[in-house]
C-alpha cells in the first residue's frame, strides 16, 4: 500500500492499494500540498483532483491524462510529461522548469503566471490556452499556439520553429 502524503504536514491525503502509482485512476481526489516527488505516475489517469501547491518535481507523468483538474502553484520542475493530456485544467502559477514536455497536450487549459523556462515543448498542443506566462529559452519547435492567449507572455531565447 502507497501512502500519498502531505509535503510539509505529513498527513496522509491518500492511499493506494499496491506498490506503485504506475496506471492508477483518481477522481476527485484532494491531493493539495501532495509529495509526489520522483514518483511514477506514468499511465495514470487523474480527473476533477485538486492538485494546487502539490510537488511534482522529477515525476514521470509520461503518458498520464490529468484533466479537469485544478493545479495552482504545482511544480513539474524536470518532471516528464511526455505525450501526457494536460487539457482543460487550471495551472495558474505552477512551475514547469525544464520539464520534458514533447507531445504533450494543454488544450483549453488555464496556465497565467506560469513558469515554463528551459522546458521541451516541441510537438505541443496549446490550442486556445491561456499561457501568460514565461517560457524564456524553451523548445517549442512545432508547437500548437493556435488560438492561445499569448498576451505579455515571455519568449525570450525561447525556439518557435515551425
């Protein structure tokens, strides 16, 4: 059994049957403030979950569908998210520093004051997000930003090929 727990309290906010994170399904489940740091998640399907403020950092979401979720000021710092399904969530604030992000879709998300500096976006699906956010030196080469909000988003060095 896997305990998920809180990253400062050490409450237990969740517990999982089996010995890894790997293909599990949440719904609706409260994972804010949630240490999920270096965890497996890859193949895992989470819906309508609170995720603000929850750690993120070195995670392997590769494959994962995180939708309708609410994720304010969470860090994806160097997470994998590779060809995951980031779509109509709110992400406002949270941190995706160098986070490897090729294929991955954020289609109709809500992602303002984001952090996305020094990540791989190529092949990303951004349709009619709002991302005012920074994304200083990022890869977005073959990005979807059709219909994006892009107002004072940040793309200094940041690679817009195709």
């Amino acid at each position: 059994m896997i305990e998920i727990k809180h990253k400062t309290t050490g409450e237990v906010l969740h517990t999982v049957e089996g010995d890894s994170l790997r293909g599990c399904r949440f719904k609706c489940v409260d994972l804010r403030g949630a240490d999920l740091q270096n965890q497996d998640l890859s193949d895992s399907y989470l819906s309508g979950c609170s995720l603000s403020e929850a750690d993120l950092r070195t995670a392997n979401l590769s494959n994962t569908k995180i939708l309708n979720c609410v994720g304010q000021r969470t860090d994806f710092t160097n997470a994998n998210l590779s060809n995951a399904n980031l779509s109509d969530n709110v992400l406002d604030v949270s941190k995706f520093i160098k986070v490897n992000a090729i294929g991955c879709k954020f289609r109709h998300a809500k992602i303002n004051g984001a952090d996305f500096s020094g990540g791989n976006f190529d092949g990303t699906d951004f349709f009619f997000s709002e991302l005012r956010s920074n994304f200083t030196a990022a890869s977005l080469v073959g990005a979807n930003l059709f219909g994006a909000d892009l107002c004072n988003a940040d793309f200094t060095r940041a690679d817009l090929r195709k």
